[in-house]
C-alpha cells in the first residue's frame, strides 16, 4: 500500500527522506550520475522551508520512503495566474512500474489546482523514454505554441 503525504520540513523523517530520495535520484543516470554535494544535503530541506513556494510529496510503503516530488509554484504572465513546476520527481529503482510517480503526479495536480495554478509543468531527459511515455499517459506534451516554431527547450546558464 503506498501513502502519499506532504512532507513537513520540520519532521526529521521527512526530512531525511527528502534527502534520501533527492540522493538516489541524483545517483541515477537520469539524475546526473553523482551523490548529492555534503552542503546540498546539510542545508536542503532548510531552503525549502524558507520558501512558501516550495512543497515537497513522499511515497511510503511500509513505512519506507520509495517516491519523491519536489515541486516549485512559478507565475505565467500570459495567463496571469500561477504554474506548478514539477522540479523533481523519482521513485526508487526497486519500485518502479507500480503506479507511484502517477500517484504523486495526481497529488502534485490536486495541490496545484487548490493553489489556482493553470498548468504544471516539469522537465525530462530526452533519452529518458519510460518517464516520458509515463508523462504523456498522465497527459503531459513537449511545450510548442506552433508546429513551425517548433518545440520549446530548457536552457540554463550557472551563476
């Protein structure tokens, strides 16, 4: 049986399954391939508590943590109303293929309808074809105002 619960960034074991989870994601090749940095893990959760913005959801089964969504609300000025950024979702390896990412995805959307968001968005690998098949099921397409303008990509510059 799998339970969906908004994690509480003052719970230690949310907080430590926020870490946990955002790890293991990160250690995947569809993560990046590497651990978390020590300093990422030391002061994670206490940014995100910082920020009213910032939610996270956990998947539990039998009380372990096997799911992750870490979401972002944002603000469309064409729609002048809110979006929901899905900035990561994951379930751990041994669990996936259970229907827990559309569990979170459902929890993520019924949040972000309560907030007023007009749309979620999120972004995936291009390669990484299960969760893109797995997104298109739940009703997710590649972001395109016009076929001849062809399809929106995600960009980034560290500073």
């Amino acid at each position: 049986m799998v339970e969906i619960t908004l994690a509480d960034y003052q719970n230690p074991k949310h907080r430590q399954a926020v870490v946990a989870m955002l790890d293991d994601y990160a250690r995947d090749p569809m993560g990046g391939g590497e651990p978390l940095p020590e300093e990422t893990k030391e002061n994670l959760v206490d940014e995100m508590a910082k920020r009213d913005y910032v939610f996270s959801l956990l998947a539990f089964v039998d009380d372990q943590p096997v799911g992750l969504a870490n979401c972002v609300e944002g603000f469309s000025t064409f729609a002048a109303k809110p979006v929901m950024n899905i900035h990561d979702i994951a379930v751990i390896k041994e669990f996936r293929g259970k229907g827990i990412a559309k569990r979170l995805l459902q929890e993520v959307e019924t949040l972000a309808q309560f907030r007023g968001c007009v749309k979620l968005t999120l972004e995936v690998l291009q390669g990484n074809e299960p969760a893109k098949i797995a997104y298109d099921k739940f009703g997710f397409k590649p972001y395109q105002l016009d076929e001849g303008n062809g399809i929106a990509e995600f960009w980034q510059k560290y500073i």
